[in-house]
C-alpha cells in the first residue's frame, strides 16, 4: 500500500520534473513541431528515473501497488502538466492491462515484471478502422497454428487504427479474432510482419505518438494468448472500463484545471474597465466559477468511484462512465472558457490555454465517447428503472432527503429533487416508449449522469465537513466551499432535469395538453425554480474562495 507520504513525494517529484525538464516554452515547442518527447517518456517510465508505472504494477510483479486513489491523483497531476505525455504513460497502463486482468500467472510474470524492472512501454491496440466504438466489428484475425493436433502459435493479419505510442512501443497487446472470438495476444516490435505507420498529424496531444498498425502474417506462439484461452478478450477489456474510464476522467480533470490555473492569475492583473478582470462578475461567474464547480463537481464522482473500486465493489462500469462523461465535458469547458478568459492572449500559443484546450478535446473521444458514455448511463439505469418499477430515483431521492437533515448545508435537498423529477421523466418516458428515440435515451443518460453527480458532490461535501474524508483527498477547498459549489451544482443538475425532461418528453409527442399541468406538478417545476434562490450570493462565495478573498465573507458574517 503506498501511503499518503509516498503519495505527496510521488506527486511533488512529477512537479519537480516538469518544472526542469517540461517548461512552457518546451512544451509549445515540441506541440508546434508534433514531437513526441520519446526520451522524455522512457525517463518517466524508467524504474531507476521516475518509475511512474511503477505505481500502477502490482507488488508481487515488482511495483508500487498503487490504488485506484493513488492512480487517479498521478493521472490528474500528469494531465496538469502535458496531456499528450499524459497519455504516452497511460498506453502502457492501458496496454498491460489484458494482462493485469486476464493473463497467465507466467505471463503476468513476464511482462507485469519488465515493465516494472526494464521500464518498457506498451501500446493498447483495439480499435481498428472500421471498428471504433462498436468493438464487436473487429476485423483482425488471429488464425490457428497448430501442430500434431496442437496449438502451437497464431497468425495475426489486420489493422489498427489511432494507437497511443504505436510508433514507439516496445510491445503491443492487441486484439484480434480468433475462432472462438476476440482474444488479447502480445506482439514485440520488430516481429516479421508487423509495422508502424507514421504518426498521426492531431489536433491535439501532439506530444503524443499516434499511429495506424498492420499485422501481416505476423506469427507468435501459444503463450502469446492472454490469459491461455480463446474469446475471453471483450470480457478482459470491459473488466477494466471503469477503472481505466476514471483515469481519463482524472485527465479531464488535470487539464480542465491546469486551464483554470492559467485564467485565474490572469485575471487578477489584467485591468479592464478600471479594474482587474477577477473583480467584474460578469467575468468571473460566466468563465470561472461555473467552470470550478463542475470541474469538482467530476471530483467528487472520481474520488467517490475510486474508494468504491479500492473496497472491492467491482469494476462500476457505469460509475466509470458517469465519471468520464462528468469530468472530460468538464474540462473541456473550462479550457474552452480559459481561451475566452484570456480574450486575445488565449487566442495565442504563447499563454498555454488553447493548447490544453485542443489536448483536452481528446478526453471525450478516446476509452469511450461522450455519446457511447451516455449510451452506457442510460441503458444500465434504464434497467435499474424497470427493476424497481420506477423506485430506483425516488429512492435515491429519499437518501439525499435524510442527508440533507443531518446536512442542510450541501444541496442534498436540491440533488433529491433532481432525483425525483428524473425518476418522472423515466416513468413518463417508458409509458409513452420514448426510449425507442435513440436521441431521448442518450439525453436520458446525460440526465442521469448529472443527478447522480449532485447527490455524489453534496455526500462529498458532507464528509468534508464532518472531517471523514480520505486522508489523499484534493484538498483545495475546504467544506464550506466545497458545500457552496455543491449547492450550486445541485441546482445546475435539477433544472437540467426538470426542464430538458419536460422538453424531451414533450417533443417526442409522449403526453397530451391535458395530461401537461400534471406532469409539471410531478416534477416538483416550482419547487426546482425555488431552489435557485441563493445562486448569486453562493456565486460571489465561490468567486471570493478562488480569489482568496473568502476571509472577507467571514468579517461580514461576523
Ligand atoms: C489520439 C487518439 C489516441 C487513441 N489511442 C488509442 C489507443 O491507444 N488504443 C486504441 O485501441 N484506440 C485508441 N484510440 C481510438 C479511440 O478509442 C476511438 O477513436 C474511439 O473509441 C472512437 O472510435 P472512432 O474513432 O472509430 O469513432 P466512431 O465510433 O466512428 O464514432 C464517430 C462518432 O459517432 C458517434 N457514435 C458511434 N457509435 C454510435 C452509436 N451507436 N450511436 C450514436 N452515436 C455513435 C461517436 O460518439 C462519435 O461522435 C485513440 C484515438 C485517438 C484519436
């Protein structure tokens, strides 16, 4: 177990490193000439350098055992400096884990043991032209090749398309068909058969390597299978999705923040209109604070998902995506709304924050896109709506109501209403079969996704303020803040799901004229409306706590 000792001296070494070695002017330069910093990559996967895989690969193979916790707070770190390089480190978390998951006692041996010891790198290879988010239309294929009625090896012929560190890896787990279906198999650089395309020309993580691989007639021998037996390969993938979908998640977070981390300093020297920036809140409540809730908002969620996964409950692929879906739109946002923070300045290279802002697009298309994820949401709560008969949102709902008794501070009470007028929206949705509108069931998912991360942010928020929360936690803000944003996530999500509910179910033609007034009833309309009230006044709070002002809020009150 890595304890938070480690942990800080882990994260402050990633700091100290990027400070020397990744400088700004390094950075754009390397982005402008789409270099991949390949030396840059091995010394941080190096065990006798900075050895960041060794947090990821199990004790018994030789690394650090970190936890899901522990794996989150790097991801964010790395994201904060470079998500390119980010990325580069992750293909090999990613790549190694068929293996983590699925592989032979030996096999993991080997190869869980060389990259803890010699520092390789992996590259994960999926996707295939025609196969992207619907992994099922793998074309690759792995042929038999057996001997005396054996299995000695397989043939591997195929594509792959978009693969992180693809031109520079040492070995690549890659997926193809076997005739039991699709299965993990190892393949080295350099194999008869097997090359590399060029590297991609990206809009974004031009740090990192990207590039297309062809397998032709590429042979490896049996113990090359992961795991030793055919077709297990979409069941080792999708064991890992929630814990893999956090970590891109944790990128989204890393990047959104390192964009806000830029806008804030600017704009407390920028002086517009007589004054710095940080003081109009025409400025601050449309292109910070908005941007700062959500983004800890998806903390929440990350942290909460992680301790889950770290007890033991499972993959939680659904938390996973809810998790991924939260935090990348939420970078994404708050580094699209940094560029327009900076005005001009953020237009250029020079000020950082459009280049974030075109590393951090990549977050909601890779492990899964924004859509598959809201697919992903709202197919499994779906379920979880028909089981109950409807229950399931109510009585999350009641959950937030008994916290909100013990806990009036952090928008408990608002998380439940959005509970509830979502579990009227299913109900209304299934009556009028909405969900066969593919359109209806994906925006349930986005729904969906924002009322759980109001009723995870005010549990958040409580634990700080009752001093539970894990000892590793973020700890920027305190619980006072952090029951501000809660509050006015809160509100944010139970208006989304009052009013986008009513519009879909309206639109899809699923209610009457008549059956309406009702209907809005059911969905607490008026009660959402007044549960805004105290949105500026948390606002200023909120503004005041990024801007260290928070202590004039205490003189006022007292
Ligand atoms: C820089 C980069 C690095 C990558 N690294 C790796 C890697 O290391 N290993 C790897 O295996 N892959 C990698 N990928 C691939 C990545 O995971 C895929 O690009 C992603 O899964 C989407 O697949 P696709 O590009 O084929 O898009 P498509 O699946 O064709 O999707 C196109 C659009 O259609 C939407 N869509 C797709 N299906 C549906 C549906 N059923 N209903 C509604 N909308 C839908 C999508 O949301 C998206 O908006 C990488 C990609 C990039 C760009």
């Amino acid at each position: 177990m890595i304890t938070k000792k480690t942990l800080q001296l882990s994260l402050k070494s990633l700091r100290d490193f990027a400070k020397k070695r990744l400088a700004d002017e390094e950075l754009i330069a390397l982005d402008e000439r789409d270099e991949c910093p390949v030396e840059v990559v091995r010394y941080m996967s190096s065990p006798d350098k900075l050895g960041i895989q060794l947090l990821f690969i199990p004790e018994e193979y030789g690394g650090m055992g970190g936890s899901t916790f522990d794996v989150y707070l790097i991801c964010e770190q790395m994201a904060r400096i470079d998500l390119g390089i980010a990325t580069s480190l992750f293909a090999t978390f990613l790549g190694s884990d068929p293996i983590t998951v699925g592989a032979t006692p030996e096999q993991k041996k080997k190869w869980l043991g060389r990259i803890a010891d010699e520092g390789i790198l992996f590259a994960y290879g999926a996707t295939e032209p025609e196969a992207g988010s619907d992994l099922g239309a793998l074309r690759t294929t792995a042929e038999r090749v057996e001997k005396d009625g054996r299995i000695v090896g397989y043939k591997i012929n195929g594509n792959k398309q978009w693969i992180s560190n693809g031109g520079i890896a040492d070995a690549y787990t890659v997926l193809a068909n076997t005739p039991a279906g699709p299965s993990w198999f190892i393949v080295d650089k350099g194999v008869a058969g097997f090359s590399q395309d060029k590297p991609e020309n990206k809009h974004g993580i031009r740090l990192s390597n990207t590039a297309a691989l062809a397998f032709s007639d590429v042979c490896v021998d049996a113990d090359r299978l992961v795991g030793g037996v055919e077709g297990q390969g979409l069941l080792q993938a999708q064991a890992v999705f929630g814990y893999t979908r956090l970590m891109v998640a944790a990128f989204g977070l890393g990047a959104g923040w390192s964009a806000l981390d830029r806008a804030i300093p600017y704009s407390t020297t920028r002086i517009q209109g007589g004054a710095p920036l940080s003081e109009k809140q025409g400025y601050t409540h449309k292109l910070i604070v908005p941007n700062v809730v959500r983004l800890e908002a998806a903390r929440a969620c990350i942290e909460e998902i992680a301790e889950r996964i770290d007890a033991g409950e499972g993959s939680l692929n659904t938390e996973g995506a809810i998790a991924k879906y939260m935090a990348t739109e939420a970078g994404n946002q708050a580094a699209d709304a940094s560029i327009q923070a900076l005005g001009g300045y953020g237009y250029t290279h020079e000020y950082m924050v459009e280049k974030i802002s075109r590393d951090v697009r990549i977050t909601t298309i890779y492990e899964g896109t924004s859509e598959i994820m809201e697919m992903t949401i709202a197919r499994d709560r779906w379920q979880s709506h028909l089981k109950t008969r409807g229950r399931h949102y109510h009585d999350e709902a009641k959950k937030f109501e008994a916290l909100h008794a013990s806990h009036p501070e952090v928008g408990a009470d608002v998380a439940a209403l959005a509970c509830h007028a979502l579990a009227e929206v299913m109900e209304k949705a299934r009556i009028a079969r909405l969900t066969r509108y593919q359109h209806v069931l994906l925006r349930l998912g986005e729904l969906i996704a924002f009322a759980e991360t109001a009723g995870i942010f005010a549990r958040r928020a409580a634990l700080f303020a009752d001093n539970k929360a894990n000892e590793k936690s973020n700890s920027r803000f305190d619980a006072q803040a952090l029951a501000a944003m809660s509050r006015i996530f809160a509100r944010e999500a139970a208006l989304k799901v009052v009013e986008q509910g009513l519009r879909l179910v309206v639109g899809g033609s699923g209610i009457t004229d008549a059956e309406l007034p009702a209907f809005e009833n059911s969905l607490g309309l008026p009660a959402v409306h007044r549960a805004q009230a105290g949105l500026i006044s948390d606002m200023d709070y909120v503004a005041d706590v990024v801007y260290g002002r928070a202590a004039k809020h205490a003189v006022a009150a007292a």
